[in-house]
C-alpha cells in the first residue's frame, strides 16, 4: 500500500523509472528503520544490567567517612555491601568511652579479614601494609598489655601474633612479612610486636632499611623485677631449671652477676639503645613504663596515642583494676559476659628469691640505670 500511495501522488503512473526510484527508496528506508530498531532494543537491554551491577548504594551514616576514605560501595556484592555498612556503623564511635563499641569494630574487621582469607574471591578491604609501628621489647616488661590495650583504638590495626621477622625469619623476606599484616585503611597504622628485636643485635639495622620513619615502642620495667620474671616464665616451662641465684651468679656465691645470662643481659637497657640510636633518632623511641603501665594504663596510653599521632580516644573509662590479678584489664564490652584481661600467664606470682640477692642485682643494675635515665631524659625511678 505504501507504494501506491507513494506512486500515485508524487509521480505520473506513466513514468516507470521514477516508480522503480521510489520504490527502491522506501525499502531502504524500511531497513535502516529494522537496523536501528533491533540495534537499540540491544542497547537498552545490556546497559541496564552494567548499571545494575555498577550501581552505587549511598550510606545513611556518612560519619564516617574518615574512617572508611575509600568506598568500594560501586564494586561490591550485596552481601559485602551489608558487611562494609556494618564496618562503618560500629566506626562511629562515641568518644566519650563506649568499650563495647570499640570492640566490637575490631571484631568486625576481624571478621572482614577472616572471610577474604576464606575467599579469594571476595572484595578486599585495605590493603596489607608493612608496618608503621613496632613494639619492640622489652621481654616480660608489658609488651602484651601495650598491644591489647592499644588495638581497641580504630585507627590501629595490629598483629596479634609475634612474627619474629627481624630476628628469625628474615631471610623469607619483606613480602612475606607484609601477607602476614593485618588489612588496613589509608588513615590506619599497622602495628605488631616482638620483644626480641630490643636484644637482637641486628634488628636495628634490618628495621631501619625497611623504613627509616618507622616508630618504635619499648616498654621498659625495673630489670630486677624484669628478671625474677622472666625466671618465673621459665621456670613454669621448665621446673628442673637451676635456681634463679646459680644462674645469676658465677661461681654461686660469690656475687658476680653472670651477664650471658639472657635474663639478666636483657635489663641492662643502655648498652641495647645505643644499638638502637645508629639508625633512628631518640624521638622516633617511645619508652613505656611497665609500673605506671599497671598503676595508671589510662595515662600510659594517652602518651602512646601522642606518639603515634593518633585522637586520645582510649582514656580511664576503658580500664579497671583487677585485684585478683593484680593488673588492669579493659572493661567488659555490652555483647560479653566477661571483662577483657590478659591471659592466666600474665599477672602470675612470681617466685621468692632472697632479699640480699635482690639488693645485690640493684647494686650491679644502678650505673646501667643512671646511663640510661640521661639518655632517655626520663627518671624510671628503679634505684
């Protein structure tokens, strides 16, 4: 019909070339329309699935966008888009001291890590990082309490294990210690903890060719007290051991400290730093007090958040005094039933060593103290 439509009104019937012109025209016309048709029927279709792959989910709480800097909301599945909203939910803390909302942020990213290593699959959160941070001794000085009390904070994220990188296992080295890190965001810093590295000669060196901006943290302790303790671990491990005075001492009782002995070389804290002073700066050390630790844990890690440059968010609110143990422990979250303390290994009775021997170790510990204390610009108060 649309053909002699077309003939009958724009041409005389008597002119067949022009029939055939208009004819041929019409059909082509018909299919540029089918080609066009068909080709944005496709289009229609495929984009909207992209879309709905790629489409972003905008959260309600934008809070904290300092905690999360990088959202990967336009990338990720359903189900890792609900994980990442929780991750940031509990990131809002609140700063007046809520201990169960800082644990339950660093359950969460525990959880976060614990379901990307099951998946490889699965959208990554961070990236694993070499560490900003070290602790780094000392041996039995509150290593352990430092690490536990500092990770609540959520802007640290912190190996739980001691990897021992810098003084056994080196030689399978930096990526390796790298995979072992816990993922991090751009804004948190990556900390783990080995007390050997203080007492191992290379350590040093090895750390400072990592990073020569890394901080450093030691937590220090009377290196008497520090070497009954250090004994009474072993002793726990080992009860056939010799007592504390034969390996003190040479000869038994003639009242020289035998210094090959680790317990006691440990303690004698300035012939480590200067060590330690070859390759960082005084002011990249940080030395925690292993007494105030226990009585004012509070204040002590008010000074370590200064140091790492990080908001004071743990303050008194997130601590109280065990008596049983003698030690602090952070409160109990809202979801446990229990407060968080260290484990039955810390805070244990130590053994009797006789007075005169203790006085004696004072004695010998004084002048490596004294060195020490101007060094550090810092009275311990041990003596």
């Amino acid at each position: 019909m649309a053909y002699r439509f077309l003939s009958s009104r724009v041409v005389p019937s008597s002119n067949r070339l022009s029939r055939r012109f208009i004819f041929i025209f019409t059909i082509s016309l018909c299919f540029m329309y089918l080609c066009y048709s068909i080709l944005f029927c496709s289009g229609t279709i495929m984009p909207n699935q992209r879309l709905e792959d790629h489409r972003c989910v905008h959260p309600k709480n934008m809070g904290s966008k300092k905690l999360l800097q990088k959202s990967h909301y336009c990338t990720i599945s359903a189900k890792a888009r609900v994980l990442s909203d929780e991750t940031r939910a509990v990131g809002l803390l609140n700063l007046n001291g809520n201990q169960s909302k800082h644990s339950a942020f660093q359950k969460t990213q525990d959880v976060v890590d614990n379901k990307q290593s099951n998946n490889s699959n699965s959208p990554k959160y961070g990236n694993k990082k070499l560490p900003n941070a070290l602790i780094v001794g000392v041996k039995k000085g509150g290593t352990r309490a430092v690490l536990e009390f500092i990770r609540i904070h959520p802007d640290v994220r912190a190996l739980g294990t001691e990897p021992h990188f810098f003084d056994r296992n080196y030689d399978k080295g930096l990526d390796w210690y790298r995979g072992l890190m816990p993922r991090t965001l751009d804004s948190q810093i990556t900390m783990e903890k080995t007390p050997s590295y203080f007492v191992t000669r290379e350590a040093p060196r090895r750390i400072s060719n990592m990073s020569r901006e890394t901080k450093l943290i030691v937590v220090v302790r009377n290196p008497v007290t520090r070497a009954i303790s250090d004994y009474t671990q072993t002793l726990s491990k080992k009860p056939d051991i010799p007592s504390f005075e034969e390996l003190a001492f040479k000869n038994g009782s003639q009242g020289i400290v035998d210094t090959s002995w680790n317990a006691i070389r440990i303690g004698m804290y300035i012939l480590h730093l200067e060590n330690w002073l070859q390759y960082f700066r005084l002011s990249q050390i940080h030395f925690v007090s292993g007494e105030r630790l226990i009585t004012d844990p509070a204040g002590e890690l008010g000074r370590v958040q200064d140091f790492l440059g990080l908001k004071r968010i743990i303050t008194d609110k997130h601590f109280y005094f065990n008596r049983t143990k003698g030690f602090p422990c952070l409160k109990k979250p809202e979801s446990s039933s229990q407060p968080r303390c260290l484990g039955k290994s810390k805070g244990r009775t130590h053994v009797q060593i006789d007075q005169e021997v203790i006085e004696q170790l004072r004695e010998f510990y004084r002048p490596f103290n004294v060195k020490f204390y101007e060094m550090v610009g810092h009275d311990f108060r041990w003596d």
